[in-house]
C-alpha cells in the first residue's frame, strides 16, 4: 500500500511539474531579435518588450537551433538562454558556436572542446581554436605542428604537418609537409603524394570553399599549373597552359601565348584561345557565372555555359545587381549606337536602349538616367518614376543605397525623396551631404553662402559663410569655415569652437592648432587660447600621423632662428640648429 502512494505522489508532482498546453504554445509563438546599444547586446520580443536587457552583457550571439545563446560578460564567454539560465558558465576565454554537438573553447591559453551541457569532451591541450566540419574532424594544433582529431579526441591525420586544411564543403582534408601538399580521407588515409606546391579552392557559397564541387582543382606542381578531378587523376596536364584559372561552374579561364578560352571540366577546349582576354566579372566581392570578353579594345559578353551574350563590339560593359519585386537579378548595362541599356544574362532586353546615360542599380529597384539631355530616375521594369527635367539628379549617398535624391533645375537645388516629393521648401544653389551623415545633415548654398541644415531644414549652422569643409583627411571633427576671408572651426553641432579671425587654420592634432595672421605664426588650443604668440616666422612639429605618437616638442623660428617650446609654451632647448630641423622636416620643407 505504502508503494503504491509513493507512486501517486510522483505522478502528482510529475503532473503539476510539466507545462500546459497553453503555456508551450505561447513561448513557441514567441519571437525575438537581437538589439544593441552602448556596446552591449541584448534581446527584444516581436512587440519590443525587453527581453533581455543592454549593459548586462557585452556581446549576445543569435539563438541557435538548440535555443541557446552565446555571450560574452565581464571578460569571459558562456551560453545562456532566453530566459537568462546560464547553460554554459561564464568563465572561458573564448568560446564559439557548436558544430556537430561540440563548441571549440578557450581556458588559461589552451583549447578544447566542449559539449551543449558544458562537459569537457576533448580535453584543454591544443594551440587554436576550430570546428568540426563536413569530415568530422578538427584541426588542431601542437607544438606548433598541425593536424585532425575527430569528436572523441581520437588523433586521426597525425599532428605532426606544417599546414593543414579542411572546410565545410569536403569530404577531405589536406596536410602539408616540406612545402608540399597532399589529400587525406576523412578516416586520415592519405590519398595522394605530397606533391603539390599548391592546391586552389574555390567559393562554393557564401559560407565556405570547394576542391572540387565546382569542377576541378587546380594545382600547381614545379611552378607549372594543371587540373586533377576528385580521383587524384590529371585531367589537363601541368604546363600545358601559361595561365589557369580556378573552375567556376564546371567551366575555367585559360590562357596560352597571350590568347584566351575557356575549358570544360573534361580538360576540352569549348572556347578556342582567341581572346586577349576573358575574365569573370565582379561586383562588391561576388563574382558573376558570365565570362567578360575582350578581343582587339572591344567587350564581348559570355553567358555562364560560355554561350555568347554579346559579341565583341562594344565600348564598355558593366555588371551589377538591381531588384524585381523580391527578387535580386544579375544584369549587364552596355553602350550601343551611343545609347545605354540594359540586359540580363539570358540576353533579354530589360532596359531599353535609349539612354545617354544609365547609372548602376547598385541592388536597388531605381537609377538615375539621361534622356534628351535631362536627367529622370527610372524604375528596374524601365518605367519612369521622376520625369526626364532636370539638369542633374544625385544620390545623397556615396557608398550606401539611396536614400534622397538632390534634384537640379534651372539653377535651383532641393532635395526629393525616391519618388521626386520634394523635402525642402526652401530654393538652394548647392546641396551637399556631410560625409557623417549624409540622411539627415547637409551643406547648403544660397545667395552664394554656405551653412548647414538637417533634414527637416532647421539650420546647424547659419548660412553665412564663405567656405564650409566637408571630408578633410586626417582632419578634425569640426567643420573648416571661411567668412570674410578669415577661418575658424564650427562644431558639428553648430557650436563655433574657434571663431573666424585667422588668415590659416592648421589642425592634426587634439592638442595643438597652428594659426596664421599678418604673415606671422602662432599656436592656440582647443579653447582658443594662446599657447605659442602669433608672432613667429614658422613654426613646425612632427606629424602625429606619422609618428603614432602625441605632439609633444614645438618648433619655433624667429629672426631666422629656431627654438622649441613643449605643447603648454614651456621653452625646452633656446637653440635648435639648422641641421636638427633639416633632418627632422626635410619632407615638410623641401615639400614647400
């Protein structure tokens, strides 16, 4: 009897103990986003619900399969979970995400690996940190001698090789030794001679390489270039090309007495040697399946079977990306009878040719276009969407997408958002973006005066000067500004840091500023006060830029002679000879 209610009893508590229905539906309908600020991470939920708060932990990764989390607090690395249970302590060096059940791991400059509960599955005793990708093996280091492990820890590929490889795409790994390179199997048999002064992998997706899943490997042995395909055999012999491009697609770039074509993965010559040149174009790091031809000055176009595109008599071809709906499309803008259009790369007319000018789409769904000699913005289905009227339309960003458009007619600028509304009421001869923030601040001409105004058109800065800097190199945070003929600093914020009253500014540095009136040098700091009085012939310092070092030593010339004052007046030496000076600023003198 007395058994049978003590396994009542844990079936009660079994039963109070596990979560409703309800309660598991409503944490699986939950989800969350990753939020950062003050260089901390956090978490919010689908309604903005903080989750897990900023300035607790200094980096947060995104939730993995397994629901959990890696993070970094006050130096050291763990795993938690949504609701902030630590999974993983915090108390490791380095600790990364996991692949294949373990997570590679850091402690007191010796690494491991770890399993998801925390338990130290291979032990704390190699020299870098890696993963276990598709073989199933690691590489690992020590005493400084390379090779594989497998998840028990067990050695497989002996860590006694210069250099050691594998990646995510492979079922093999490599080892080098005396400088040359080898195959192993996953089960560390080795498949190949160490033979090979070089073996090529090639972009298999955006996460990692191939030997051969893109056609065959290229390999270069004696400073001689040839192909071997996933059986170790030579496929097109070594030296039989000056040049050898790696496969993309099952299809390479090859070269011989200065003439191009294209191979197949059988080693055959689909494309004879008849190019002076053939090469893939690319694009922010991508590089397209199509073959760019060059024969004689003119640019033909090769689709990715190498079928042509294009013939070869075009001035320029240019390749890019630009958006349909959802979808990302490759697509290729050329010159024809001095007009641009566009097509894609099944040769299909998607801009028609009627152009003087037809700006990238750089992955968007708009460009900027001349027609007529009037500038529009068309749309990726070649459909207007700002009319053929002004004299030029600008983008307010130089690296980033567009965002505004600053519209020219007539003399008058404004600025318009991407379907040519206006944002500005008021009528401006230049509109420039600052370089720090070219969305909402930028610098305006009118009446032949410059300031600044955001984007809403409250003015930063009067306009009321002369001259106004944007991106300066090596130059200061404020802005450079001119007004009747003098210089001074203004903040970004509008503040005037050093007032317009000099005839030169020289600033490089957070210590010092060299000023310039009446022909004569001086020094002010930051507060505009006078450190070295305007009064000198020349004054010279090293460049901190130069140096990687503070200013510290002033250079000051007066009646023909020199002295040297520290960065607060303080005279250090009375007399510095010419010989000092040539050798510490001949670049800066005889530059003059």
């Amino acid at each position: 009897m007395r058994t049978f209610i003590n396994i009542l009893i844990i079936l009660l508590l079994v039963i109070s103990c596990k979560p409703n229905k309800a309660e598991l539906n409503s944490a699986e309908s939950q989800t969350y986003k990753r939020i950062s600020g003050n260089k901390t991470w956090g978490f919010v939920n689908q309604n903005g619900d903080t989750i897990i708060p900023l300035n607790k932990y200094k980096f947060l990764n995104p939730i993995d399969e397994e629901g959990m989390i890696l993070g970094e607090n006050n130096g050291k690395r763990g795993y938690i979970n949504i609701t902030q249970d630590t999974l993983i302590p915090f108390k490791y060096d380095d600790l990364s995400v996991f692949s294949n059940g373990l997570a590679p791991a850091e402690l007191n400059g010796k690494h491991g690996f770890i399993d998801r509960k925390g338990k130290v599955v291979i032990p704390f005793e190699y020299e870098n940190e890696s993963h276990f990708y598709k073989c199933g093996l690691a590489r690992v280091r020590k005493n400084n001698k390379y090779g594989f492990i497998d998840k028990t820890g067990k050695v497989i590929v002996p860590i006694e090789f210069e250099k050691v490889r594998d990646n995510k795409a492979d079922e093999l790994v490599c080892a080098m030794k005396n400088g040359k390179w080898a195959f192993f199997s996953c089960d560390g048999k080795r498949l190949t001679d160490f033979e090979y002064d070089k073996i090529t992998e090639v972009s298999y997706n955006d996460r990692t390489n191939t030997y051969f899943k893109k056609g065959l490997c290229r390999v270069e042995k004696n400073g001689q270039l040839g192909y071997i395909n996933s059986n170790f055999e030579t496929i097109v012999p070594f030296g039989k090309f000056d040049i050898a491009e790696p496969y993309q697609n099952n299809l390479a770039i090859v070269s011989k007495n200065g003439k191009y074509g294209i191979i197949d993965s059988l080693g055959t010559l689909i494309i004879p040697l008849k190019y002076d040149l053939i090469e893939h174009p690319a694009i922010y790091s991508n590089i397209f399946a199509e073959f760019l031809t060059n024969d004689s000055g003119k640019f033909g176009l090769l689709d990715s079977n190498g079928d042509i595109l294009l013939e070869n008599k075009y001035k320029e071809i240019i390749w890019d990306r630009l958006k349909r709906g959802e979808n990302q499309q490759k697509y290729y803008i050329y010159k024809e009878n001095e007009k641009f259009g566009a097509i894609n790369t099944k040769g299909e007319i998607i801009i028609p040719f009627e152009y003087e000018q037809l700006s990238n789409f750089k992955y968007q769904d708009f460009t900027i276009a001349k027609k007529n000699g009037k500038f529009g913005v068309i749309n990726s289905f070649a459909e207007t969407i700002i009319p053929f009227e002004y004299n030029s339309i600008t983008c307010n960003e130089r690296k980033q997408w567009c965002k505004l458009l600053i519209l020219e007619k007539d003399g008058n600028v404004g600025l318009a958002d991407l379907k040519g509304q206006l944002k500005t009421q008021s009528i401006y001869q230049e509109i420039s973006p600052c370089f720090y923030d070219e969305t909402n601040r930028f610098i305006v001409k009118k009446s032949n005066l410059f300031g600044i105004i955001d984007i809403d058109e409250n003015i930063i800065i009067p306009i009321e000067y002369n001259e106004i800097s944007n991106w300066v190199e090596y130059g200061p945070d404020e802005h450079f500004v001119t007004k009747n003929k003098k210089k001074g600093l203004i903040s970004r914020e509008g503040k005037t840091v050093i007032p317009p009253i000099y005839d030169e500014i020289l600033v490089d540095n957070s210590k010092l500023i060299k000023v310039k009136k009446n022909s004569l040098f001086g020094t002010i700091n930051w507060k505009n006060e006078i450190v070295n009085p305007i009064e000198y012939e020349q004054i010279l310092w090293e460049w901190p830029y130069l140096t990687n070092k503070e200013l510290d030593t002033i250079y000051l010339k007066k009646n023909g002679k020199y002295f040297s004052t520290d960065t607060k007046g303080k005279v250090l030496e009375q007399k510095v000879s010419a010989k000092v000076i040539d050798k510490k600023f001949s670049y800066i003198l005889n530059y003059r």
